[in-house]
C-alpha cells in the first residue's frame, strides 16, 4: 500500500467508497507529504462521524519513521512525546488556524527549507507567495458558510528525489460550496467547480481582480514540469508531465486537498540532498 498523491485514492475508494472500517499500513512502502495530510484529515472526519477508523501503524522502518516525524501519531489524539525534527521532516503536518497566522506559517515554512537547501532568492520568493496564496484559502474559504465546526486546515512539506512536496488541505466546504455564494455560477459538480476555480480563474468574491490564485499556480506548475493535484468533494484535476491534466472522479470527502510537486531544479538545488540523505534512513524504501 503506497500512500502518495496518487496512489492514495484507492485508499480513499476502499474506505469511503466500500465502507472499510481497518486500514493495515505495516507493508506500506511509500509515504508522501500528501499521502500523509489525506490520511490525517481522513480519520479525523471518521472520529467525528463516530466510527473511528482502526488502524495497523508501521511499527519500524523508514516509512514508521517517517509518519511519526510528519506528525501521524498512532492515536489521534494523544500527547506526543516525540519532536519533530528538521532532521527527519521539512516541516511536519501543521495547523492553519487563522489569517493572522499564515505569514508566520511561510515562514517557518521558509526557515526550513532555508536550513536545508541553499535557495536562489527569486524562486524561494516564487515559493513563497505561493503559499500565501494557498494557506489564506483555507481561513477565507473552507468555512465561508460558517456551518463548519472545525474544517481542520492543515499544510506540510518534505522534499524527495523528484523535488519539494508541498500539502495542503482541509475539510471544509469545498469548491462547490463556496462558489455557490457568488450567486451567479451555476455549478453541477464538484468537477465543474475544479474546472471553474483552477482552469478558469473563478472565485466566491464576484469582485473584480478576485480570485485566478490556484489558476495561476496550477500554470506555473506545468510550466516548471511539475506535479499538482487538487481535490475536493468527489473530483481531483491531477497533472504530471507524463500523463498531462485531467479531472478524474474519486471517493467523495469534504473540503479541499492539494499537493503540489516543484522540480529541485527550479530551486537551484538539483543534484544536492538533505539532511536525512543516509540511505538508511530513506523516505521511500522498497524493502520496508
């Protein structure tokens, strides 16, 4: 079982889709920053709902390792008694509570990555505007109904061999929901609001110079021939350089999930490895 911002729907499918009540992750091979943040607003959703999702953790191993250090605990809830280390984890699974705090998010964000890698200055400002963009979404959309007790924003980051992994998600209202407060777009699907936000710039303000954020991110990351994927209610547009953009059906969650894959080369960073580099202690094993 690989938990990665693809392989993770058929995740998704067996438990929303076929009602699967236990989840065994001790053969898992490969973990992602997405893969992570899916599962972690996952069985949140399931404790709300009263029908907790049982699950066989990794016990050992790079990928056990590599959970505990983004932040996935065996229980949910339960006190940590292990830090996060920037040695282990770019910068684990973190809350996006409010507007106040996002820039004070970038920047730890920032920080991190700065520790490890030594970033031009043009693409870490490119970085960071985009998430800007990304984390102010979630306090000025994923509750914008304010039906939402707690639509849980959460963002983390972690590079691999193909680049920076940057998650970010929620579960909120989603898309659909939150462009229907605009009172003049008439959307049938979660996939017309995809197509609405990303491919068309679209946002719940009607105002003028509102909105084309995630539209202008998403052709960023195409050019710069990385991976993006975004995700809400029962749709997600997946584009890599391979197999190009399309907008597939998947297992219907709520709010809004997005991973974004940035080449190490658009950093200047191509070729350079981490902290964590000791093969011993790889992301992603095989033989795990």
């Amino acid at each position: 079982m690989d938990l990665t911002i693809w392989r993770i729907e058929e995740t998704m499918s067996l438990i929303l889709d076929e009602g699967l009540r236990s989840l065994d992750l001790r053969s898992a091979r490969f973990v992602d920053p997405y893969g992570l943040l899916l599962l972690d607003l996952l069985r949140r959703e399931r404790i709300e709902r009263g029908a907790p999702l049982e699950i066989a953790w990794p016990t050992g191993g790079a990928v056990g390792r590599r959970m505990r250090a983004m932040g996935l605990r065996p229980r949910l809830f339960a006190p940590s008694t292990e830090v996060p280390s920037v040695e282990t984890a770019l910068q684990p699974i973190t809350p996006i509570d409010d507007e106040r705090g996002v820039m004070d998010l970038v920047n730890r964000f920032d920080a991190r990555l700065a520790e490890r890698y030594p970033l031009d200055d043009s693409p870490r400002r490119t970085l960071i505007r985009i998430m800007i963009e990304l984390f102010q979404n979630i306090p000025q959309h994923a509750n914008a109904t304010g039906k939402i007790a707690d639509p849980h924003g959460i963002a983390a980051m972690h590079d691999d061999p193909d680049g920076i992994i940057l998650a970010i998600g929620d579960k909120g209202i989603g898309m659909k929901a939150s462009l229907s407060l605009r009172g003049d777009e008439r959307l049938e699907t979660d996939a017309d609001a995809i197509d609405a936000v990303v491919l068309r710039g679209l946002s719940r303000f009607a105002d003028p110079g509102r909105g084309e954020e995630l539209m202008r991110i998403f052709r960023m990351v195409r050019s710069w021939d990385g991976t993006i994927a975004v995700r809400t209610g029962s749709a997600l547009l997946y584009h890599d350089p391979e197999r190009g953009a399309d907008i597939h059906d998947v297992a219907p969650f709520p709010g809004v999930q997005i991973a974004l894959v940035i080449p190490q080369r658009f950093f200047g960073i191509e070729g350079l490895q981490g902290v964590d580099a000791d093969p011993q202690d790889g992301f992603n094993e095989l033989n795990e």
